[in-house]
C-alpha cells in the first residue's frame, strides 16, 4: 500500500501543474480525488502492519480552520446570524418576510453563496489532506529523496519548454490551445502570474538540489587541479544540471514581466542563501553570482527592456504616483472585511459580494481580490484570518527551528529550500491571488509538508527515521484518518455529480428552446421538466430556480413563479439579476417591495449599466416620479456611465422638460449627450432646452472638451442665432484657449456680417495656434488681397 500510496502521491504532483495550472472544474475535481485516494491507500487498515504515524505541527489550527468553513455552510437560525453576521442577515434580508417561502428557508447560512462556499470547502480539505499525507509519508528519507529530485525535475522541465513556447507560439497554451484574449498565459498557465507563482517556490528548492551535488574540492589546490578534481566528481554532473536549471527557471520568471513574480522570486533566492550563509561555513557566494550571471546572459539575449517597461509603469509620469487598479480593489476589500469583520462573507464568496463595494469604474468581474491574506480575510473574517496565520506561523517556525538545530547538511539544504520556497509564494501573495490557483494551492500544501519531513526525516538512523514525535494511539489515528478521507472521496464524487447532471438537464433545456420547429406550448412543457430536473438535482444552484421562474412566468402560473423566484434569491443574494427578476414578478401585488429588490440588484450588481436600466425603467413608469427621479440623479450623479442607458428611456415615457430636468445631473455632457439621443430620434424641438442651457453648468465638468462649445454654436448658427453663437464660442476660448477651430469659427461669423477686420484677426490668431493649418493660410491671405 505504500507503494501505490506513494506512486498517487507523485502523479498528484505531476498532473496538478501540466493540467493547466488545474484552473478549470475537471482538473480541480481530479486533484481532488487524486489526494483523496492516496490518503485512503496511506491510511487503510491493516492488521498485519504496524505503522507509526507522527504529529505534524499546525494540525490544531488546520482543523479548527476547516471547521469553521463548512460551519459556514450550515443553516442556522435568523437571531443567531444576526447576532453573529448582521450584513449577512442583510444580505438575505429583502426576501425572508416574502409569504410562501418554506419555514426551513428562514434559516441562512454564514456565508452569500452556499454552493461557493462547499466547493471552497472541498478544495482547501483537500491541500490539508495532502498537507499531512506529504509530512508522513515523507518521513522515509529515500521516499523524500525521490519526491524533491522529481518535482525539481518537472519544475526544470515545465520551465524549459515555456521559454521555447514563449518564443516559437506565444499566442498558444503550451501550444496546445490558441489564447482568444491577450497574450497573459505562460506555459501550461493561463495567468502567467500563476506560472511565475509556481516558480517561486520551486527555485530554492533547485537551487538546494544544486549545492547538494556540489563537488568537494580543496581549497589549497591550483586552478588547474580543482577543474580536474571538479569533473572528476561523480556529482559534478548532476551539479551543473540543477545550475542550469535555475537559471532557466529564474530567468522564465523574469520572461514572464511579472513584477509581483520577479520580486518574489529575488525575495525567496536571497532568503535562501542568507539562511545558508548563517549555517554553513562554505561560502555561497560563488554559486550566487554565477546565478545572476546566467540570469543576465539569458535575459539580455531575450531584452530587457520590455521588464523595465513594465516596471517603470507602475510610476505615473504625470504627477509621480502609483497607478495600480490594485489598490482600488484592496480599499474595496477592506470595506469587505469591515463590514463582515468577525464571519467573513464566506469562503469562495469575494466574487459575489465586491460588486455591492466595488469602485472602480468598469464593468470587470473581479473573482479574486489580488491579496490572498486580504481575501482570506473578507471570506472567512478575523477567525479565519488568525486561523489561518496561526497554521503559517506553526509550519514556518518548525521548519526553521530545524534548520538551526540540524548538522545535516542535506537535511538544511532542503528544509531551507523549502522555507524559502514558502517565503517567496507567501510575499508575493500580497500582490496576488496564487494561493487560489489550483496547481499553486496543492503545490503550497505540498511545501508546508515538505518542510516539516526535510526538517526532520533522517538519512541515518537506528530507532526512527524522523524526529517528529510519534503519535501515541496510531491504530485510532489510521482509522479516523481512513474514514475521514473515505468520505471525503465519495463527498466528492458525490457533490461534482449532482452538479453535472444538473447542468446537462439545463443545457438540454436551453437546446430545446432553440428548436425553431417545436410548437411553443410543446417546447414550454418539454423545457420546464428539464428545469425542474436540473433544480431538484443541484438545489444550490440560484440559475435553475430563476430559469424555471421565467417559465412559469410564461404559463401564467404567476405564485409558482414568485416563489421559485424567492428561492433562486435565497440560493445567491448577491445576484441582481435573482432580485430584480422577483421585483418584477411582486410589481403588482407590492411596487413599495419591488421597488427595493430593483434597486438592491443595481447595488450589488456587477454590471451596472443593465441593472440600472432595469431599475430606472421600474422608477420611470410608476407615478409619481418625484422620488424615484431624486433616486436615479443620485446615481448619475456617482456614475455618469449610466447616462447612456437611461437616455432611451427618458423618450420612451415622455418626461416633460421638467422631469428630464430633475433626472439629469447638472453637467454640460451629461445635458448635451441627452439632446444628441432626442436628435437621433428626430424630437429636438421638445428639448432644446437641454442644449441652450447645458453651458450653464460647464464650470461642473472636470475636463472639458471642445464638442461641448462646437455642438451649441452649431445650433445657433442653424437657428441663425449667430450672436449667441459669438458668445458660446468666445466662452469656449475662455476654458479652452489654445484651440484654434474657435477663432475660424468666429471668422466666419465676423466675415458673413462683412466685418472683414475683425474676422482677419480671427484667422491671425487661428494661425498663431496651428500655423501649418494650409486651408486657413489660403482663406487668411484671399480675405487680406480683398
């Protein structure tokens, strides 16, 4: 059983990487089972055998944390989460006085997002499995060994080929897929700060596999004899291998442009010998510059310039300031953690909750916070937060207490290695999401194991091969451990299953409903029992009850449709599209309710521009419209990028100059672009009056453009208006006073009222602004001759 326990083990290891950095479902589900049954071999009974299993440092902490994410899980009574979790309470909160929801509905769970929450569940259950099975069955020197030569093996190996990769098909995946989207991939990652991750921990350890077949030469000896001696070295060979691995491996970090990955990896390489140059008396010194020799040679070959590039950008040229959308989004994350201070949203949640605190200007989805201690944080809370440091904390400190106390120099190379692997993934954490990365989680857990066994497993021995203390009551430990991981296996079977069939059932409802051929009511009929299929099968899932509403909608069944709308919402808060749908289904029976669940969507909604329109649409066509106008303003006000999606609207329900009035922010553009929609639908004669006044509110605009000034006078000269035309223009050149179109413009003015001075000035001082402007020398010089 060790045998097969062990060859799981090192396939674990391998697929992890090679399956794409294991980003998408399939590959998370086969890690996933992978690690479970290689503990299930590890750990299985047998009476005939009597293994020895040993403690590992941050169990305690570990346990306690996954504990705490699948309690997260758990429904529990409103009082309880309101006292626990009051923003959650309230998240769930527009839908838990609807009528006709279940009593078991009034429980919620501690988290926004059930389904997120169990999937974060099985993934982090899984590297704590793997965590203990690497730091027992690492305990055998010669497994250890083993282990360390292969992962370094494939870290050389994936390194290599993405450099050749990047250089012959760098718009490809490993050249195996064809990237549709920019070019971030880097070897078999998609995110090539992923890749870069994955290196950084894997670099010290190389390098520890470098020093470890260091030739042993005599420093007494001539040149000429220590060259001989050195390639006379059984081990000079495999030496100068592992040298050159890590100056590809080193170098492909810093191919990659990735400022967060250089960094980190500068950060690990250095720890590491810094801790060697403490405990060995050999200087590392030597190795260390041929490294960076290397690293020069190969990168300068490739360019430089392209890193400094992207280094430089993070520096504002304008005003000297760091330009980073990072920073928004940790701001915005610490909203997170304030609002959820002690529970956290919920594991696997960020997703869902930084819309509604989001503020950057842009409609991108931001599954992941950039900041894995950040996003530990808004996820799980401060229990979580301490839990998880706690475990760091025990790892680190075990593994460096050893590194002190041990003589072996092998056990020190690779314990630091591995502490310095740990160290480099942990700084570059704070500028990244790489602990969320499939590959990069299993292979963080792998290292914390990794530590301890190289801290403490012995090459020679007589009673036990490591210095971990065994574990008292071994047989009750296998047992625990075996059903433990049992049930994790077929939890996991289990939960993915459900969640596939279910989105078969709704794919062939959504097939279904493209058959042009089916008559409607058959189509209906045929669509509703897949949904209600996929809805039984996965009751997690928001998407099933919400598509199923929709159908019931269609046949009329309006309370079937309310109440599968309520569980859709229940299911996922977070979604705006769940909340406006049951506020459109309530309108009738309760417009004060369904006003709140359209304007909660538009709150917590990622894609603000479609949400808002829906909400405005809900605002425009209720009366009165006083309030709710107040309301949108607000918003415009905040966002002028909703303004595009609100003009139609504005013409379709016909507000009256006033309202219009009342709906739009005081600014120039947001007046003008609302005349511009009126005249594309041909109704410019209602409003005029947005386009004479919008220069009113010009001092407003933080920066002003031409169009504003050109647009109005163009009005004015078309209603032969030309002395407000003069005045619009000579405005324009008060704010924009280097723009020469207005001086031609006012020319023209001045030339058809026959004030040929006074238009020449005009052109002379056009001239002054754009002197290579040939059609106005020509006009200027034509208007002197005259």
């Amino acid at each position: 059983k060790g045998k097969t326990a062990f060859f799981l083990f090192l396939l674990t290891l391998f697929f992890a990487p090679l399956a794409f950095g294991t980003t998408e479902t399939w590959s998370m589900i086969t890690v996933e089972l992978l690690i479970a049954l290689t503990g299930c071999f590890y750990f299985f009974p047998h009476s005939n055998e009597k293994t020895v299993y040993f403690r590992v440092p941050g169990f305690l902490p570990l346990l306690l944390l996954l504990a705490w994410i699948f309690f997260q899980t758990l429904p529990l009574p409103l009082p309880v989460v309101r006292v626990l979790a009051p923003n959650i309470f309230q998240a769930y909160q527009p839908v838990l006085d609807l009528p006709g929801l279940r009593s078991l509905d009034n429980w919620i769970p501690l988290t926004v997002n059930r389904k997120a929450t169990l999937l974060e569940a099985f993934r982090v259950s899984s590297y704590a499995f793997f965590y203990l099975v690497t730091a027992q069955l690492l305990t055998s020197s010669r497994r250890l060994l083993r282990t360390i030569k292969f992962v370094c093996g494939l870290a050389l190996c994936i390194a290599f080929l993405s450099v050749i990769q990047r250089i012959t098909a760098p718009d490809t995946l490993f050249w195996l897929r064809k990237l549709t989207e920019g070019k971030t991939a880097f070897g078999p990652w998609v995110y090539k700060n992923h890749y870069a991750g994955f290196m950084v921990m894997l670099c010290p350890l190389v390098l520890a596999q470098f020093l470890i077949h260091r030739p042993s030469l005599d420093h007494f000896d001539t040149i000429r004899e220590k060259i001989l001696a050195f390639f006379s070295e059984n081990r000079a060979t495999e030496h100068l291998f592992w040298g050159f691995g890590s100056i590809v491996i080193l170098s492909s970090v810093f191919l990659t442009q990735s400022r967060g990955g250089i960094l980190s990896i500068i950060c690990g390489v250095l720890l590491f010998f810094l801790l060697l140059s403490r405990q060995q008396e050999r200087s590392g010194k030597l190795p260390l510059l041929l490294l960076l020799t290397g690293l020069v040679i190969v990168v300068g070959w490739y360019s430089w310039e392209p890193i400094l590039e992207r280094f430089s950008s993070i520096i504002d040229s304008g005003n000297g300031e760091i330009k980073d959308d990072r920073l928004l989004v940790w701001a915005d994350a610490l909203k997170i953690i304030t609002a959820f201070p002690f529970t956290g949203s919920g594991f696997g949640t960020f997703v869902d909750i930084f819309p509604g605190y989001k503020t950057l200007p842009d409609d991108l989805l931001y599954e992941h916070a950039h900041n894995d201690f950040l996003e530990l944080l808004a996820d799980g809370g401060l229990l979580a937060g301490g839990l998880g440091i706690w475990f760091i904390m025990s790892v680190l400190k075990a593994g460096y207490g050893q590194i002190r106390l041990r003589k072996d120099k092998v056990s020190v190379l690779l314990a630091t290695g591995a502490f310095s692997g740990l160290a480099g993934i942990l700084v570059y954490s704070i500028v990244d999401f790489n602990l969320h990365n499939g590959a990069n989680g299993l292979y963080f857990a792998f290292f914390c194991g990794l530590l301890i066994s190289a801290g403490n497993t012995r090459r020679y021995y007589q009673n036990s091969p490591t210095l971990l203390v065994p574990v008292t009551s071994s047989l009750r430990m296998r047992g625990a451990a075996f059903v433990a991981l049992l049930v994790f296996f077929c939890g996991t079977i289990f939960f993915h299953e459900r969640i596939s069939l279910a989105e078969r059932y709704y794919q062939q409802a959504r097939l279904v409903s493209s058959r042009a051929k089916m008559r409607s009511v058959v189509k209906i009929e045929k669509m509703v029992g897949l949904l209600e299929e996929a809805n039984t099968t996965d009751p997690l899932t928001g998407l099933y009850a919400y598509a199923l509403a929709n159908m019931r909608g269609l046949q009329q069944r309006h309370e079937e449709a309310v109440s599968l709308s309520s569980e859709a919402v229940m299911r996922e808060p977070m979604n705006f599209a769940y909340l406006q749908q049951l506020g459109h289904l309530i309108t009738l029976a309760d417009p004060s309710r369904a006003q709140q669940l359209l304007e909660t969507g538009y709150r917590r909604a990622n894609q603000k521009s479609l949400s808002f329109q829906t909400w405005a649409e809900f605002e425009l066509s209720h009366y009165p419209r006083k309030q709710g106008l107040k309301r949108l303003r607000k918003e415009l006000e905040l966002d002028s990028r909703l303004l595009r999606p609100l003009y139609p609207l504005l013409s379709k329900y016909r507000l009256d100059q006033q309202e219009v009035a009342a709906v739009l922010p005081e600014r120039t553009s947001a007046w003008i672009g609302f005349w511009d929609q009126m005249k594309r639908e041909g109704g410019i004669e209602e409003y005029d009056f947005f386009l004479e006044h919008s220069l009113d509110f010009i001092d407003n605009e933080p920066k002003v453009s031409s169009r504003y000034f050109s647009e109005v006078a163009r009005y004015y000269r078309t209603e032969k208006k030309e002395a407000r035309a003069e005045e619009v223009l000579r405005l324009g050149i008060r704010h924009l006073p280097s723009y020469a179109p207005f001086h031609i413009l006012l020319g023209e003015i001045y030339l058809k009222r026959g004030d040929k001075d006074q238009a020449m000035k005009e052109y002379e001082q056009a001239l002054l602004l754009d002197p290579e402007n040939e059609g106005l020398q020509d006009r200027a010089l034509k208007l002197q001759q005259d």
